[in-house]
C-alpha cells in the first residue's frame, strides 16, 4: 500500500532530466572459466575489460540546453570520500610506462611493462600502450573474476546542473561475473539469469475500450546445453521444467496440468519456455534440467538423474518509485455552504511523466479527506475519481480542506478456481482475479 501527496488546489513538478550509466566500449563483463584447461575466456591479461560513463542533465524549462558527463572517478566499494582506500587511481604514469632495464653484473637488458601487472589502470588518452584508442577517464580491467564469483564496479560520474551551474554526481555500479565448466561434461544456461523482475507498466497501451489485461503479458526464458564443442543443438538436447513448491523453499516438483493452463504452458520439455504473466503472483520459481539425447536417440526426463540445471525465478511488480497525484478537475469555486460538488481525478506519475489513464487498472485508491481547520478527517469512496459535497463533511466555507488517498498497487493475478477446476472463458482464456496491496 502506497500513499498519495495530499493537495488543496494544484501540484508543481521541479526537477531535472537525467540520465547515467556505465558502458562497456570494450571487452566484456562476462568471463567462462574452463576447468579442465584452467583458462578464461575472455582472458582479461590479454584483452582487457573497458569500461566508461555516459551522463546527460537536461532543465525541462530549457530543454535545448544539455549538459554530458564531465567527470568519473572508479571504485571497488561504494564510493565514499573518507574512504580512499576504496578507490581506483593510477601511479605515477611514468612508473607504467615500458621501461628497459640494464642488469649491472651482466649487462643484460630486459623489457619491462609494469603496466601488465596491476588489475586495474585509467586511461589517460595518451597513445600509451595500455590505454592507445581508450577514452581518458575509462576504467581498465585486467583482473580475472574467479569461477563461479563476481565483482562490482562503482563509478561516480559528475556534471553540471543548468539551473544553478553547480557540480552534480551520480553513482552506478555494473557487476562482472565469471562462470565455470568442466570440459569434459556439459552445463546450462539461461537468459533470465537469476531473476525477471516484470514491471507491467511498462506494457503497451491496449486499443481505445479493452482492458490492459488484453494486451500481451507472455516472455519467453531460453535455456541451452554448452559442452566442449560449443552450443549443442537444442534438438541433441533434453530438457524439463519444474517449478518451486510455496510451502517448502528448498522442494521442487513438477507443474500440475493447472499450473500449465493458468501461465499458458502447452510443453514443459522445451529449450524456450513462453509463460504469460497475467496469471502470475508472488514470486514464482522455476528450474530446468537439460542433459544431452542419449545415443539410442530416445528422449529421457533429465530432472530424474543427476544432471546440470538452470535455476530462475519469476517476479511481476509494480515499480515503486510511482507517485499518485491527486488532481482538483471541478469545484474549485465554491458558494458559501460549500455545496458546489468537487471532483478529483487520480493521476500517477512514474519517472518524469505521467502514466496514460488506460494503465488505471493497477491502481486502487481509497479517499479520504481532512477539514484543515478543525483537522477532522473524514472517508470518502474508493475508486480512480473521487466526487463529494465538503458541506457534507462538515467543512465550512472558512475551514478548507485537503483531499488524499491510500493507493492499493496490483500485485499479480490469481486465476479464478471452482471445484478444483480453473475457470475459461468462452474463448478458452484463464478467468483471473486481480489482487493489491
């Protein structure tokens, strides 16, 4: 449960545009150890890891007046200034430079690149080396991620805020990760990684009249074998799905013929599994099984013996930085009994704009007003608008008044049940109930 900023006549929005993140121009964030063979792939002693900051503020007052990033510094922890320990700087540039050194007994000379031992170097944008064609600022990662283990970098990237012409900065954060495999057997993988948070704001509208339900709420979660070769084809391949039993974490099972009609599911042995989150509440866990085809070319169920797996979970939820706004859209002129019916409208505003009244259907509000002379506060009804006499309530034409409410936010489906039996409509769709919290 949410709630709304209260409002007596209008609301104001101030606050810029912005936009950061770190980008990856070069190598990858992503390493396969191979255990047999003991090496990475990609090795980051040969090709480094690059990664560099993209920053945009923009005033919506001047909104042809952009400014970029004019500034990042690199760290191993969240930054923070009393902890420089944590932070990533270079030496001085001329100890990384290549260097010869003269042996003084023997007057043998060496070639030396300090530069190769340290895990982490920023470029300068010199023709060095170790940072030729690298944009000055950029983080370069030479450092292997062990097995199995992944490692955050936190970036902290600074501009100017048009308004005042003050420095601003923003911290983000990417993770690097390895995974590890035994040549000599196989493993899976899949394309949710550990979890699909689905926020259903992000859906497409649906045409003028029909309901957001309408609209497609189905992904697909792909999953594949990897043996030395490469790849393996999907059709050399055997796989299952089962899913997470909700009374007992650690217990998995097999999905019941209902569970495949409620989220859509017509093969539960299949590489891409297509799942239609509509009916989707809590969080759902799933986990398939993949093995290779057996010689005999007879396929097997992988999920019985002990073979890799791939474990993933499923989340639909509202994103929470949503704001409802309650607007006054009649009634702002009142007679002196306070009789003029006034009339709120609930507008939600995700982000820097305003949600489109068709996505309405996530919302519950539940009104309530207050007389902010006698503070007395009343209850109004629920739903997207709100109408109501404030004589009614007794607010005179001195006392005013301000108007909110406690929003309910859509937390999932749960398909209608009768007798064990789960409810179709007449076009063969899961009847479904929506819930909010």
């Amino acid at each position: 449960m949410i709630r709304s900023v209260t409002t007596e006549s209008y609301q104001t929005y101030d606050g810029l545009l912005l936009s950061a993140e770190i980008t990856n121009p070069g190598g990858s964030k992503r390493q396969i150890y191979s255990v047999g063979t003991g090496t990475y792939e990609d090795d980051r002693t040969l090709v480094p890891c690059i990664l560099y900051g993209d920053m945009a503020v923009k005033d919506p007052a001047v909104p042809e007046k952009t400014f970029g990033m004019e500034g990042i510094d690199w760290w191993t922890d969240v930054p923070d200034d009393t902890k420089p320990q944590r932070k990533i700087t270079n030496p001085s540039a001329t100890i990384l430079d290549d260097v010869d050194v003269v042996d003084p007994e023997t007057g043998e000379i060496t070639h030396r690149a300090a530069w190769r031992d340290r895990d982490y170097l920023i470029s300068d944008g010199s023709e060095r080396p170790w940072c030729t064609d690298v944009p000055a600022g950029a983080l370069i990662i030479r450092k292997n991620v062990e097995a199995r283990t992944s490692m955050t970098i936190y970036a902290r990237l600074k501009s100017t805020d048009p308004r005042s012409m003050t420095e601003i900065s923003v911290v983000r954060h990417t993770n690097l990760t390895t995974e590890a495999f035994d040549d000599s057997s196989v493993y899976i993988s899949g394309s949710w990684g550990k979890q699909l948070v689905f926020d259903p704001l992000t859906l497409p509208l649906p045409a003028a009249g029909a309901s957001i339900f309408d609209t497609p709420w189905e992904r697909t979660v792909s999953v594949r074998m990897h043996g030395v070769e490469g790849v393996l084809a999907v059709e050399d391949c055997c796989f299952q799905w089962i899913i997470g039993d909700d009374t007992q974490p650690s217990k998995w099972r097999k999905l019941t013929e209902l569970e495949k009609m409620a989220y859509g599911i017509g093969d539960d042995t299949v590489a891409d599994l297509t799942i239609d989150l509509r009916c989707l509440y809590g969080e759902v866990r799933l986990r398939c099984y993949g093995c290779r085809l057996p010689d005999s070319g007879t396929r097997v169920d992988p999920s019985l013996t002990d073979n890799p797996f791939y474990d993933t979970s499923l989340v639909v939820k509202v994103n929470e930085s949503i704001t409802p706004v309650p607007v006054l859209t009649a009634g702002a002129e009142q007679n002196r009994e306070m009789t003029a019916t006034v009339v709120f409208d609930m507008k939600y505003k995700y982000g820097n704009t305003m949600l489109d009244d068709r996505k309405d259907e996530f919302f519950r509000n539940y009104w309530h007003g207050q007389n902010t002379a006698t503070r007395q506060k009343f209850t109004l009804q629920a739903g997207p608008q709100v109408r109501f006499r404030p004589c009614d309530y007794g607010v005179a034409y001195a006392d005013g008044y301000a108007v909110g409410a406690d929003v309910a936010v859509y937390a999932g489906c749960k398909p209608v049940s009768l007798n064990g039996y789960i409810v179709v409509d007449d076009s063969g769709k899961v009847v479904i109930s929506p819930t909010f919290e």
